[in-house]
C-alpha cells in the first residue's frame, strides 16, 4: 500500500508543478522548463477483450 501512496503523491505533484507552470505564464511570469513525470506514463491497453 506504501508503493501505491508513494506514487499518487509523486503524480500528484508533477500536476502541481505542471499547473504551476500554466498560472506563471498566463500571469505573464517566467516560463519554465517542462517538468518531467515522476513516474514512466506507459500506454494502458483495456484488457476486457482479452477477457471476452
């Protein structure tokens, strides 16, 4: 169970950072580099044909 908090807080605050970033620039502050995801996004495949 730690894992899965673990990576909803790192995911969580790749949002932050990335919302952040869009308020800074709309404010017409400095833009920042891209931030990075915390964890590697792989692409989900629905798994219910499999079932089928």
């Amino acid at each position: 169970m730690r894992d899965v908090v673990e990576v909803v807080r790192a995911d969580e605050a790749h949002h932050r950072d990335v919302n952040h970033g869009f308020a800074n620039e709309l404010a017409g502050g400095p833009v920042a580099e891209p931030v990075p995801a915390a964890w590697p996004h792989e692409e989900l495949l629905p798994q219910w044909k499999q079932a089928a």
